[in-house]
C-alpha cells in the first residue's frame, strides 16, 4: 500500500505540481487549466452538483411521500437516482472544491476514493439504465398482464446493476490497473494514459462490458418496442400515430442523451489510452467528464419527469393536494395495454378474450354521451380482441 501511494502521489504531482504538498501554494503546470478555465469548471460543476442533488432528491421525495409510485419498474428508476444522487453527494463537491482552488485537496488516498466512487456510481448508473429499457420491453411485450405486486425481478435487476458495477471498480485498487488524477488534476479516475499491457487490458474490457454492452441493450430493447409498436397501429387505427410518435421521441431522446454523457467521455479515454502522450488535453479531458457527471442532472429529467405518473404526483406536490387520490396514478399505459392484447391474440395458442380486461364494456353502464357503436357478433365470430384498447383509460 505505501508504494502505491508514492505513485499516486507522483502521478499527481505531474500533473498538477501543488496537488503533493498539503498545505503548499498553488504552483502552475505546464499541464493545468487557466485561471478563467478552473473558473469556468467550478460553475458548472456547482450547478451539476446543486440541480443533480435537488432533482433526485425530489424523485426520491416523491417515491417515498406517494404510496402509487412504489411499484416494481419504479423501484428501478428510484435506484438509478439513488446512485445520482450519491455522485452529488460523495464526489462533485470535492472536484468543485478542487477547481475552486485550482489544485487537489484531500491527497492521494483521497483521489483513490474520488476516482473509485465515482466511477463505480457512474457505471451503476449505465447498467440500471440498461436494465430498465431491458425489463420495459419485456414488461410491455407479455403476453399477459405483469404481476405489479411482485418485486423479487426488479430487486434482482437493481442487485445486480450495483454488483457488476462493483465487479468492475474494485480490480484498479488491487492492481489492475489504478486510480489517479485526470486532466489537470481536479478530478480523478481510472489511470488513461499508462501504456502498459496491464493498464491497456483494464481500459479495453471497462470500455466494452461498461459502456458499449449498455448502449447495444438499450437499442436492442427500445428498437424491439418501437417495432411491436408499429405493429399495433397497423392493425388498430384507434392507437394514433400521435402516440407512436411521443414514444418514438422518448426512446430517441434517451439514446442520444446517454451519447452525449458517455461517448464523448469514452472515446477520450480511448484516445489518451492508444494515442501519443500528450495528445489530450487539459481542456479536452475536463470537457468529457462534465458531460458525463451532466447525466446526474438529466437522467431524473428524461426517465423521471417525463414520467406521466411522476410528472402528476409532482404537480400535486406543488399544489399541496393529497397524495391519496385513487387510481389517477395507474401505471399501466394504453400502448403497454394493447401489446400485450396484440400479442395475447396472435400468439400460437390464440383464444377468444371474454374477460372483463378485454372487453372493458362488458359491465360498464352506457352513458348518454356515448354513441351506441357495437352490433351483435355472429356466432363462432371472435372480435379482435385489440381493437378494444381504446376503452382503456388506465
């Protein structure tokens, strides 16, 4: 552990000369941001930092204050802001202080922590948000209706987002590969710039099973959705084309912003991985790592408030109205409604619907304002059972 330390603490001071001296003055470096440049990351750093903190904290408020939301796939959107949360908790003020000052402030032991946390958050982050587009679609595509009381799939998805990123962290602090500053020694991370085979192998794998794996997921996943969708409409002209859209929206929206947080972050590691000493640049290095502590402050804003069912409970949160108003909250969605009928009835096994679930009308009382469209079904005739979709207002 003691020669460990005598080289992280050289690999900081190299990068940035005063980061080795607890109490000494701040001494320039070759290597270093300009004054106006440490300025610059440090407002945004505390303004990722404060929104990160307040709107997952805001999530989590929700959760806990509207007993409607605690359901098995919103226990998974709850995890990933847990995991944002402690990123503006345990790792933004320190980089924030950092920048401030224009140097490190808590030593070498303490850029091993930084960097460990933060990245074993980050990826936690990746794979929840992999594993929620995962258990959407097969949420979406049953074949029949999800059992929202059980818990034990979702606890076993959001165990193992926070095991296999655990899985990933810890090797760097046993000596595959380390933990050291980046950039202009403000922050700290995985070490990208040693060459050996040892550091190189660690990057290669970290790079494939942390960030590609996740992305290739959450295509596959929302893709497969977005066709089964399309599917539906072509066969009921009661599901607009308004709603294939929002959706269609949403997914794009998801994907380009985990591009945004995480590609460019990603190929610069790969860049001062394989590409010559020097080659990246302080500012080039700090620029990545923003955006990819900005998925803090976006991800409640995409997967949470976008949300209907979270975006009612905030509303109401505002107004100060009770948080108990019946079924107004429900989880199910008319699309996710409609493909599990659409593949009830085109599933090898197909049978006449006759269950309330199918047919919504069949104890429901006619009002006046409703205009008298059914005719009576010849005998052996099955009515489609998703061209019933229309009368579910869950």
């Amino acid at each position: 552990m003691d020669y460990s330390s005598a080289v992280l603490a050289s690999n900081l001071s190299r990068s940035c000369a005063s980061c080795a001296h607890a109490s000494g003055g701040h001494a320039h470096s070759e290597r270093d941001l300009s004054p106006a440049g440490h300025v610059v990351v440090a407002v945004c750093l505390g303004f990722i930092g404060t929104f990160g903190f307040v709107n997952n904290a805001l999530v989590l408020l929700l959760f806990c204050r509207h007993k409607p939301l605690r359901s098995p796939i919103n226990c998974m959107l709850v995890s990933i802001s847990v995991s944002d949360l402690l990123v503006c908790v345990l790792g933004t003020p320190f980089s924030f202080a950092a920048s401030a000052r224009r140097r490190w402030l808590i030593g070498a032991h303490g850029c091993v922590w930084y960097g460990f946390i933060n990245s074993f958050l980050g990826i936690v982050s990746l794979i929840s948000l992999a594993a929620l587009s995962y258990e959407r679609y097969c949420t979406m595509m049953g074949a029949t209706q999800a059992d929202v009381t059980s818990y034990r799939k979702v606890f076993m998805g959001i165990a193992f987002s926070w095991i296999y990123s655990l899985v990933w962290t810890v090797p760097p602090l046993f000596g595959w590969s380390q933990y050291g500053p980046e950039g202009p020694g403000t922050t700290c991370s995985v070490n990208w710039t040693t060459k050996t085979a040892n550091n190189v192998s660690y990057i290669v794998c970290l790079f494939f099973f942390c960030l590609i794996l996740p992305f290739v997921v959450i295509v596959y996943s929302y893709g497969k959705l977005l066709q089964a969708i399309k599917q539906v409409i072509r066969i009921n002209t009661a599901l607009s084309r308004k709603r294939e859209q929002r959706v269609l929206l949403l997914v794009v929206t998801m994907v380009a912003c985990y591009l945004l947080c995480w590609l460019p972050y990603g190929i610069m590691a790969l860049v001062a991985t394989f590409g010559e000493p020097g080659l990246v640049t302080p500012e080039a290095s700090i620029m990545p790592s923003l955006l990819a502590k900005t998925s803090t402050v976006i991800n409640p804003i995409i997967y949470i408030f976008m949300n209907k069912q979270f975006y009612r409970c905030f509303r109401d949160l505002l107004t100060c109205t009770s948080p108990d108003r019946g079924s107004h909250y429900g989880n199910s969605s008319k699309v996710t409604k409609s493909l599990r009928i659409f593949r009830r009835a085109n599933g090898p096994n197909a049978a006449p619907c006759q269950d309330a679930a199918c047919n919504p009308d069949s104890d429901k009382p006619k009002s006046g304002s409703e205009p008298e469209t059914r005719s009576p079904a010849a005998p052996g005739t099955v009515k489609p059972a998703v061209s019933l979709m229309v009368y579910y207002n869950g």
